[in-house]
C-alpha cells in the first residue's frame, strides 16, 4: 500500500492507503485538514514509522527464497585449497566462507524460472545481477513493495535473458516518459500486471516501455473503455488477456481489431452485452481482427445468437470458449455446443475439446433439420426460384444456404422441433468399456432427445475413446443378457428405447 510521510500532532507519522479499504479508516484527512488523497473515503490510515515494514532488496530476497539451508553459515564455512608458490613448493591454505560462496554462486547461476512473489522487495540494491543470475528467464515479483516502473527496469535491465515477467499485485508509477525505459524492456515477451488498479489510458501511457511485448495480461483492473492506441503501439502483440475488467460496449473491443499479429483475446468476466461486425453484411468476412484464432468470452452479458452469428464474420476464428452467457441459459452443454460447431464453421476447437469430422457433420444435420421451419417462414423455398429468406433470418443464420446446399433441404417428416430445455425428462444409464478393465465406468443422467452422435461425443470427453473408433451396444433391464446395437447416430436415446438402469457398452 503506498504511503505518505505526515508531520501531525505528537510526532512524525506514515500516511497509508490499504490496497484494501476495509482496512482504513479515513479519506487521509485529520481534524480537517486534507494530509493525503486515498481513492476511498474509508482507504486511508495513520500508522507509526515503526509499524512499518520497508521491504528488502532484491538480492536478499533471491538469497532467503534460494540458497540452500547448509549455505547460509557463511563464517564457518571452509574449503582447502592448494597452491603452488613461488620456489614452486606446493602449501595448503583454508578459506573462509568459501563453501557458501560456491554453492550460492552455482545456485543463482542455474536459475531461469524464479518466483519471489509476496518476499516484500522494495528496491534492487545491486548492479551486478547481470554476473550474480545471468540465466534468469522467467520471473514473478507479484505482490511485493515495488513503487514505480523505474524501480522495475533497474532489475531488468539487468537481466538480459528475462522473456517473461509478472509484477501484478503491485502498484507502480509511471514514469513522465516511458519510452525513456524501453531499452530496459527491449527482450520482453510475456508480461502479466493483474490487479493494479489499471485503467486503459495508463496502459497506453505504459505501451512504449514494451516493444518487443507477445502476451499481455491485465486481469481485474479498472479497464471500462478501450481507446485506439497510436500507430506502431503493440504491433507484436499475439495475446491480449483483459479477463475480470468492466468493459460493456463491443465498440471499445473493435479499437483493438487493427492489431496485425493478435491471435488470441480473453474477454471472460466483463459485462459485454453484444458483438457486432458493421462493415460487412451476413456470411460475409469482416476486415477487423484478421489474425485472430482464439477468442475466450464465457461469464458476459451475450443474450442472443446473433452475437454467435457475428463471430462467424471472423476470417481465421478456429477456437472459442464461451459459457455462462444469457442466450445460453437453460439449453444443456452438449446441445450449446453442436449449435456453436454448426453456426461457425471454421471452429476446429470449443471449449477446450477438438471437433472431430462426425460431430460437425451430425451437429450441422441437425441444424438444418431444426431451423428449417424457420427458414421456410422467413421466406425460404423448396423451389429455389422462389426461395427469398428474409435480411432478419440470414443475419441470425448466416450459414443456412451453405448448408442446405450441402445435406439438402429436409423433409416434412425431419422437421419435429425438439425440445432442449434442462427440464428435459432424463435417463440414468450405466456406460461400461467391457474390454478394458482401466476405463471407468460411469454413470449419467442422459436426455432422452440426446442423439446417439452427441452420446459419442460425450464418450470421448470423458473415456477419451476416438468417436471413429466407437462401438456402441446397450443393455436392457427388461431384456437381460442381451446386446442391442445403437447403429444409427441421428437417432436419440429414446429411439432405441433406452431406459433408466440401462447399460451402454463401449468397445473399440
């Protein structure tokens, strides 16, 4: 917590804002006088100068986390050496603390992934790190007693093999011209500054320090609003990770787009209600975020397909996670997921599992089969010379005609609108791998509408048992010792009459 040196009453005292403001109890003011400014009214304290704790330097932090235990009794430590004088006659000298001095040597030259978070470093206390840890590559400092990003590039300018750095959790000034730093930071990719209270426009102060930056993480800060960066700023940016911020508008999103090289953004936990591509009609390809493959948005404020619609503009879009969004809401996991792969079709990844050739073939049948109605009320035509689906539907349906084109147009027969509610009726089955003993077996609560592609699926995610390779047969409790096959993937469960207590066996 940042502190302020105050001459009050009965002597000197520190002036303290608690990182946490449930700690303090003032806005930095005593008997009406304003001694310091705190951004709650309860965040600020007056606290004693012994009371306080000014931290260690960084050496002395990497000797308490590194150096063994049987180093650390320097003064009686001894090695024997032999030299050869100068008459050429060889003697033996002892020298003192010399079994300390080599094993932290030897320690501090192997290190490359280091940890010091929460050892209270303060300052560097040293120009020789550059000899003392030159193999240092990946460092945490977060939650620690840093002040300022000047402090920080003394250390690092230091360490000239550093790619990745974390100084989160603590609160740093910017310097009047940061670029003035960027030497410092010149061999950075990676850079993690979570919970610092961060806002977009302290950000784009800081950019010049890094310009060699790849991933960036800025978890949980104060970011509302993303103003366009001035041009060259970023530009080597492939990760971009805002997760746990404030933003609500896709239009602060969008000043992102023109970055060149990023190819992954995390936008979990934020309060985004829309996204929307405006330079382009439907099933067509935006010009915004050319590079982007992996887009994270789960735990936002999403209420409609159409926003799924949008993200299938995206030209290179091969991975999304995305949950616990409004428009999601009653729909069971599995059938969220066979819409997601049926509606954007370059997806090869959802939410964290491959999608495997038969389940984007049996996900986009079933699309088909299910939107048709819908289809054919906008507008749509078994005569294609008469088919005119109408702007509303081919903005939420993008992807339709391809489709259509692709499987055909449904039968009258194949258009039952199915229900896939969490109030779904549900089957408790039992699924076994009887060939081999180390797979588990398992048991599920089932919707009776599952279709067999999607039971497949489901198998694979927890036996991890290709979908290609799956032999499924089922066992009745009414019909004991016999083995039914399940030979049809558009069928659901209930097709089959599969019941509670039944028995899914598994083979490959």
């Amino acid at each position: 917590c940042p502190y302020f040196v105050i001459l009050i009453s009965s002597g000197i005292w520190l002036g303290v804002e608690w990182d946490n403001p449930e700690r303090g109890k003032h806005d930095g003011s005593n008997n009406g006088v304003q001694y310091f400014q705190v951004s709650s009214p309860t965040g600020g304290s007056f606290i004693r100068p012994k009371k306080a704790d000014f931290g260690v330097d960084f050496l002395a932090a990497l000797r308490d986390r590194y150096v063994p235990d049987d180093a650390q009794t320097a003064d009686i430590d001894e090695k024997e050496l032999f030299v050869r004088g100068a008459n050429n006659q060889i003697t033996m000298v002892e020298v003192v603390g010399a079994v300390k001095v080599a094993k932290e040597q030897s320690t501090f030259a192997s290190l490359k992934d280091v940890v010091l978070r929460d050892t209270k470093i303060s300052r560097i206390g040293t120009t020789q790190l550059e000899k003392e840890t030159p193999g240092i590559t990946e460092l945490d400092l977060s939650r620690n007693l840093l002040s300022s990003w000047q402090v920080v590039s003394e250390l690092t300018s230091q360490l000239r093999k550093l790619k990745g750095l974390s100084v989160s959790e603590n609160r740093l000034q910017i310097p009047s011209n940061p670029s003035s730093l960027a030497s410092s930071f010149s061999n950075l990719q990676e850079l993690f500054i979570n919970y610092m209270n961060l806002t977009w426009p302290m950000v784009a102060r800081c950019a010049p320090m890094w310009p060699s930056l790849k991933n960036l993480h800025l978890c949980f800060n104060r970011i509302s609003s993303i103003d366009r960066l001035p041009p060259g700023t970023f530009e080597t940016l492939e990760l971009l990770n805002l997760e746990g911020n404030e933003l609500s508008e896709w239009q602060h999103v969008m000043h992102l787009s023109h970055l060149p090289r990023l190819d992954t953004l995390i936008l979990n936990s934020n309060s985004l209600t829309s996204v929307l591509f405006e330079d382009t009609q439907a099933s067509c390809k935006t010009q915004h975020f050319l590079s982007l493959k992996s887009l994270s948005i789960s735990d936002n404020l999403l209420s409609s397909w159409r926003d799924i619609a949008e993200l299938e503009k995206l030209a290179c879009l091969a991975e999304l996670k995305i949950r616990r969004n409004p428009f999601m809401k009653d729909i069971l996991a599995v059938d969220v997921r066979s819409q997601l792969i049926a509606r954007l079709g370059g997806l090869k990844n959802c939410n964290g599992s491959t999608i495997v050739a038969a389940e984007r073939k049996g996900s986009e049948i079933e699309y088909v089969n299910k939107t048709c109605k819908e289809w054919l009320a906008s507008g749509g035509s078994r005569d294609s010379k008469k088919s005119d689906p109408s702007v509303e539907f081919l903005q939420v349906h993008p992807r339709y005609l391809k489709l259509i084109e692709k499987y055909g147009i449904p039968e009258e027969s194949e258009l039952v609108v199915k229900s896939h509610t969490l109030k779904d009726a549900l089957i408790a089955v039992t699924i076994e791998c009887p060939d081999d003993a180390t797979k588990r077996t398992l048991t599920k609560k089932l919707p009776r509408t599952m279709e067999l592609q999607k039971l497949r699926s489901l198998i694979y995610k927890l036996l991890k048992i290709d979908v290609s390779d799956q032999r499924l047969t089922y066992t009745s409790k009414k019909v004991p010792g016999q083995e039914l096959e399940l030979d049809n993937d558009m069928r659901e469960l209930s097709f089959f009459a599969i019941e509670s207590g039944d028995t899914i066996l598994v083979r490959w």
